[in-house]
C-alpha cells in the first residue's frame, strides 16, 4: 500500500511563490512515476506536470509551464512542486498522485495512489 501526504499549500499573493511537497511511504519510491494534479471549486481534476521514475523526463500543463517546477528526491522519497509567478487561476486543491507507469499519463484515472490534498490559495 502506498501512502502519499502532501504539504506546503497556502495563501500567497500574485507573483508569489509556493513550494509543495509531497512523501511517499509503503513502497519502494523508484518504482512510480509521480504527478501532480489541482482542482477549483466547481471545476474537475486537471493534470498539472509529472516526473518519470527515472526521473530523465518531465512534463506540464500548458497553463504553468515556464512557472511551475517538478523534481524528486528518491534518498527522502519525495517529490516537490515549484510554483511560481502565481496568479488567481492556480487557486486549487493540489493533489500529489503516484502510477507504476514510467510516465505519468495526464488524466487521473491513471492513478491509484492519492495524497488527502493541500490548499494553494492565490490573492489579487
């Protein structure tokens, strides 16, 4: 079973940055490729960037892309969200989620392991 607990979420004003964290326990770290995902109130889960198992390879959402950084630690089984630039349209729940795929597809039924989720709340 694997367990996913993320941190780091709050309320910034535009322009800010927040850096998100999120820990994996139960498996062996190495084995899932890890994404991230965000959803606003009355809106669905979206795909927000993903880091492969090796981690050689990432990708992002268009929308942060050029703003948004995704890296891992394997020695504290950890994967980080850098966000920055922020603007009122990345107010969201961001959801640290984990696949045993090699990449990290960008639709959510490709997951099975979710974190309970942290609240990034962006000020005008």
């Amino acid at each position: 079973q694997v367990q996913l607990v993320e941190s780091g979420g709050g309320l910034v004003q535009a322009g800010g940055s927040l850096r998100l964290s999120c820990a994996q326990s139960g498996r062996t770290f190495t084995d899932y490729a890890m994404s991230w995902f965000r959803q606003a109130p009355g809106k669905e889960r979206t795909f927000v960037a993903t880091i492969s198992r090796s981690s050689a390879s990432t990708a992002y959402a268009d929308s942060v892309k050029g703003r948004f950084t995704i890296a891992r630690d394997n020695a504290k089984n950890t994967v980080y969200l850098q966000m920055n630039s922020l603007t009122p349209e990345d107010t969201a729940v961001y959801y640290c989620a984990a696949t045993v795929r090699q990449m990290g597809p960008n639709y959510p039924t490709g997951y099975n392991y979710w974190g309970q989720g942290t609240q990034v709340t962006v000020s005008s």
